[in-house]
C-alpha cells in the first residue's frame, strides 16, 4: 500500500479513476462470461474487458508512467493495439467453430434418430 | 491523494482476480469445448490487465513486457484451439 510513489495530485486521480473504470468493466465482462446462458451470448461479454477494460487500464499505466518519468511514455499503446486487432479474429475464429460444431451434432442427431427433439443449445 | 491511488489499485487487483476466478470457473465447467476456450481466452486478457496493474503498484516497466508476451501467447493459444476445434488438427 505504502510503496506507490509520490506523483502529483491530478495526475494521480485520474490514474486511480482510470485504474477503478478499466478493472471494473473487466469484471463485468468476466460475470457476464459466468451468467450468461448459450455459448453465442457469452461470447459478447469478455470483449467489454478486451476493448475498453484494456484501454482504460493502459491510459492509467501511460499516465502514471509519464508523470514518474517526466516524459511521454507510451509503450502501452502497444498492448491496445494488439489486442483491438486480435480479439475480433479470435472471436470469429471460434464462432465459427462452434457453429461448424452445432451443425455436425444436429445432423448425426437427425440422421441416428428421426423426429427427436432438438438438442438443447447449451 | 496517493492513499486514492493506492486503494484503487487494491480494488482492482481484487476485482481482476475475481473476474480471473470466473473465467477459470467457465473453463472447469463449461458445459462444452468452445466455452472453455472463451474461458481461456477471457482468463488470458484478465491476467494481462493484472500484470498492468502490478506495473503501476511496482512503478517498474518490466512488467509491461510481460503482459505483451501473455497477449501474444493468448492469441496464438485461443485460434490453435479453435482452429482444432473446426478441423481437427492444428497444422494441416
């Protein structure tokens, strides 16, 4: 607690605020990941903590980072970038799984059995 | 105001290591295989903005590095795995 440096008193608020927002939407988006009910609702909910969570939390990091050094640092740029292009191919990439997934099971389930209920999408 | 600063780290490390403990809950019981990658993936990104907030506390860079290292390793791990999950293998 005792060991954050001494930086000064705005600059330090809106790396609190920023820090508070960012680790707040991740958390969100994590509880939204564990409430959610079919798989295609709960992939929208961890891209809350993927694009503004990593975005608020790494504006606190250059802010911070800055004020220390007395300098623009803004490596964390990097971290954003990254993760705003990756997320979406990753997304798609799954969705497309899961959906190539659904309709392999839907039709060994109607070629074994004709007329059975459909399978719960769960 | 530094007291501010210092609180709020400890309220996002605590609430990041919550929302790591839901995404490990998704990869344990995730009904099926692609909700357990989305947990991965989920845990991989908590786990990245953790080492941000360590940075801050520790005032040390290093830790900027790592987290760029887990966001790589995430991304290459999340598409192997969905990849294996649309065609079986990884490398065709």
């Amino acid at each position: 607690m005792s060991n954050v440096a001494e930086i000064s008193a705005l600059s330090g608020f809106f790396t609190a605020a920023f820090l508070l927002l960012g680790s707040a939407l991740a958390l969100i988006g994590s509880l939204g990941l564990l409430r959610l009910r079919s798989f295609y609702e709960r992939v929208h909910a961890p891209t809350l903590g993927t694009t503004l969570g990593v975005g608020c939390i790494a504006m606190s990091s250059i802010i911070y980072f800055s004020t220390l050094s007395g300098q623009f640092v803004f490596h964390e740029v990097l971290i954003v970038l990254f993760v705003t292009v990756t997320t979406p191919i990753t997304l798609m990439v799954l969705v497309r799984a899961a959906l190539f997934r659904d309709q392999t099971e839907r039709q060994d389930a109607s070629s074994t059995s004709i007329g059975s209920s459909p399978r719960p999408r769960e | 105001m530094n007291a501010l600063l210092a609180y709020s780290l400890t309220f996002a490390q605590i609430s990041l290591g919550i929302a790591m403990i839901c995404a490990a809950y998704r990869i344990l019981r995730g009904p099926r295989a692609q909700d357990r990658v989305l947990g991965l993936d989920t845990l991989y990104v908590n786990v990245m903005l953790m080492l941000l907030v360590f940075g801050i506390k520790s005032g040390s860079t290093l830790y900027f590095e790592m987290g760029l290292v887990v966001a790589l390793l995430g991304f290459v791990g999340t598409v192997a795995l969905a990849k294996f999950l649309l065609r079986g293998e990884v490398i065709e």
